[in-house]
C-alpha cells in the first residue's frame, strides 16, 4: 500500500530524515514517523475507521482532530478511551479499536422486564 503522507510541500519545509516508528493498529503492523499523533499515523497508512459506535456499529473515524469531539477514541496498550488526535505516536505501540458492544438486554424485552429490572437495582 502506497503511503497518504505528504513529503513534498510548496511551502512547508518536512524533514525526510524523521525516525520511524512501529506500531500496531488492529493486529496488523504498520509505520509511522517521529512527531505523528496515533491518528496522523493511521491517516497516512489509509485508515479511515478508528473504532465503532458502541451501540450502532457505525464506523467511526478522525472528525475534529484537536481532542474536542472524543469520536477518535482507541484502546493503547490495553487503556481504553484514548484520544488518537492528541495522542503521540511511540516506538511498539499497541492499538485497538474499539468495537460494537452487545446489547445490554435480549431482544424481545417487555416493558415489565425493563422496570424489574431497575427496581432490582435500587434495592441494592
């Protein structure tokens, strides 16, 4: 797969010579470069999709890209809720995203079930 990452700028002066840095996203193993943010790094590789909605499922990826909106949150090293926007890239990094949760009750649920449910709990 050929790199998204810019090296060449009318304007801006990028320095070729930045150490590369391993990581993994998901189980696979990709590169980055000194001074990429977890997201920048992904971005440049064509990862589009940083996790799932918890609920929907919907892909989710880079929206605000300056730790406002939370949609880049990742799993590093095993820490959940990790923003990749703000985040720097280090040397063996591990990523995850983060994926669809299960439903919390089964489907077919009655209005009943759901009160007892609750009332279960403010019991305790």
């Amino acid at each position: 797969m050929t790199s998204l990452r810019i090296t060449k700028h009318p304007i801006l002066k990028l320095n070729s010579k930045k150490q590369i840095l391993h990581f993994t996203f998901d189980n696979q193993k990709f590169t980055g470069v000194e001074g990429d943010t977890i997201a920048s790094a992904l971005l440049a590789n064509g990862i589009l999709t940083l996790r799932r909605h918890e609920e929907s499922g919907s892909p989710r990826g880079v929206y605000c890209n300056i730790g406002h909106c939370f949609e880049c949150r990742v799993i590093v090293d095993g820490m959940e809720g990790v923003r990749a926007c703000l985040t720097p890239l280090r040397e063996g990094m591990d990523v995850q995203s983060g994926q669809k949760l299960p439903k919390p009750f089964k489907t077919g649920i009655t209005e009943q079930e759901f009160r007892d449910y609750f009332r279960a709990g403010e019991s305790q």
